[in-house]
C-alpha cells in the first residue's frame, strides 16, 4: 500500500495556513451593486461557514430576495471592480450552498427555508445556462474557454445542489459535463486546445478555473476518471504554463497540492492570495471563495484518510 503520511503531513500543514488566512480578511464592502448588479463576494459566506460556527449571514439576505422575484435572470454578478466573468454567477451559487450546507445544523428553521426557497431559482437558472452551452464533438478551443470554465463551475454547482434537493437530474447533467471535459482534455494535459492566435495568460487563466472546479468534483463526487484529468492538468501547469502570470487568485489551489510533483505551486499560490489579500482588492473576495473550497477539500479528503 502506498504511504500517504507526507500527502497527509502537507495537507494538514497547508489547512491549518488557509484556515489562518481566512479568519485574518474577514471584511467585506458592497462597493458596486447597483439594482440589476451583485457582487460575487457575498460568496465569502462560504469563508464564514468554514471558520464558524455562524447562525445567520447578511450576505445571503439580497440573494434571496432577488432569488424570489422577476430580476434574477437580469442581475449580472461582478467583482468588486465591477467587472463581470461568466464564472461568477456558478462561483457565487456553489459557494452559497457550500455554506448551506455546512450551516444545516446551525441555522435557525426560519432561515433554513428561506436560503432553500432563494437558492433554488438560482440552480435552475445555472441549469438552463449549462444546457445553452454547446460543448463541440471534439477538443473545446481555448477561445471558448470563458464557456468551458464556466460550464464546469455550473455542473460543479449543480452537483451539490443534486445533492441537497435529492435532484439526480442535476447530479447527472455535473457528471455528463465533467465527462466531456475529460473526454476532451489533451495528450499534454490542458482542458482546451490552442492556436497561434490565442493568448497564453488568458488560455492559462481558463486552465486554471476550470481545474479548480475539476478536482473539487473529484474530490466530493470520488470520482477517480476525473481525478486522474486533474494530475494531468497539473502537469500541464507545471511544464508548460506560468499560473502566477494567469492570475493572482488561487484557482486550482487544492488540485496542485493533491499532486506531490506540482505542491510546490499550491504554496506558490496562498503566498500569492496572502500578500495581495493585505490590501482590499476585486482579488481577495475571489480569493476567500476558492480558498476555503480547498479548505474544504482538504478536510473531506483527511477525514477520508486512514490516520
């Protein structure tokens, strides 16, 4: 049997320096929101779970309340910036059913109902978003690759909200699009393929999204097909792509440290989400969202272990 006492050795150590970094960012200001508009840092509701316990969280309240009216399908989710991706919509929701998730036992029945009530128009809206995205017979172009990260966050989301509302249709619809992910994942590694005409950061920026929400599914779903996808596009990153150039987010965090031959990237990227986390910036709500996925991931997969 293989020996995992180092992987759990690193994966403790680098839990116990996530957890330090989200209980030391714990603000959060709506600079942006507008009527039609929210920001994808109410996600950090996410970071609140991982380190609470906490019974309720404002973060949420204007959620639902758009969750319940006619302006759902209008509200465009953005950074703090202002800017929009088409991955912070899925971000948003997967994150606040993380927190419903794990604040089960905690909320009070009066909030129980009305986070499942607001978010479940929001996972039907993902729904019909993810089947609107057409995934070629083929490779998925790196010039598509704002669809192809944005589709895997969707069936990501929409793999754990199978889960909470006993939904096998949604459950489904997550494994049939990491299906196609993998199916479509390159000799090299990469999700997408490239021409001479793309540009390298965005393509990595794309790589690097679209792996963090692959290995949080392989992870949760124990899928071993796409776990064995996730180390190849570790890979990847390592010999042939600059991740630090893509982004200063911590996007597939948990993924580089899942593989001994790319960990050394993990610690790369929290050094990075610390630094930049100091000062308030568009990056460090995002970076509190992923950041506590991998905190996540990480406990589910050392609870998992054998000690």
């Amino acid at each position: 049997m293989p020996d995992h006492g180092p992987l759990l050795t690193d994966f403790r150590r680098l839990a116990e320096q996530i957890r330090a970094r989200l209980q030391a960012d714990a603000k959060f200001e709506l600079t942006v929101e507008d009527a039609l508009s929210v920001q994808v840092e109410r996600g950090i509701v996410f970071r609140d779970a991982m380190i609470g316990p906490v019974t309720h969280s404002a973060y949420v309240d204007r959620l639902i309340r758009i969750g319940n009216s006619d302006r759902l399908e209008k509200t465009v989710v953005v950074d703090s910036s202002g800017h929009p991706r088409p991955v912070y919509r899925a971000l948003l929701v997967f994150a606040w059913l993380s927190a419903y998730q794990l604040f089960y036992e905690t909320l009070p029945r009066s909030d129980f109902g009305r986070w499942e009530e607001g978010l479940r128009p929001w996972c039907d809206l993902l729904e019909a978003e993810l089947t609107q995205i057409a995934w070629p017979a083929g490779p998925m172009p790196a010039g598509r690759g704002s669809s192809a990260s944005e589709a895997a966050w969707i069936a990501l989301a929409l793999r754990l909200a199978g889960k909470i509302y006993i939904r096998d249709a949604w459950t489904d619809l997550a494994a049939d699009t990491f299906g196609k992910i993998v199916r479509a994942q390159a000799d090299n590694g990469a999700f997408l393929t490239t021409t001479g005409s793309d540009n390298p950061e965005t393509h990595w920026y794309h790589e690097l999204v679209i792996l963090h929400a692959a290995a949080s599914y392989a992870v949760r779903a124990e899928d071993r097909t796409v776990g064995a996808a996730v180390a190849r596009n570790t890979l990847f990153h390592l010999n042939e792509a600059q991740p630090d150039h893509a982004t200063n987010q911590p996007w597939g965090i948990f993924a580089f440290a899942w593989n001994d031959k790319t960990r050394m990237l993990a610690d790369d990227l929290l050094h990075n989400a610390t630094v930049l986390g100091q000062t308030a910036s568009s990056a460090s709500g995002v970076s509190l969202i992923l950041l506590a996925d991998a905190l996540y991931c990480l406990n589910l997969f050392l609870e998992k272990s054998p000690r």
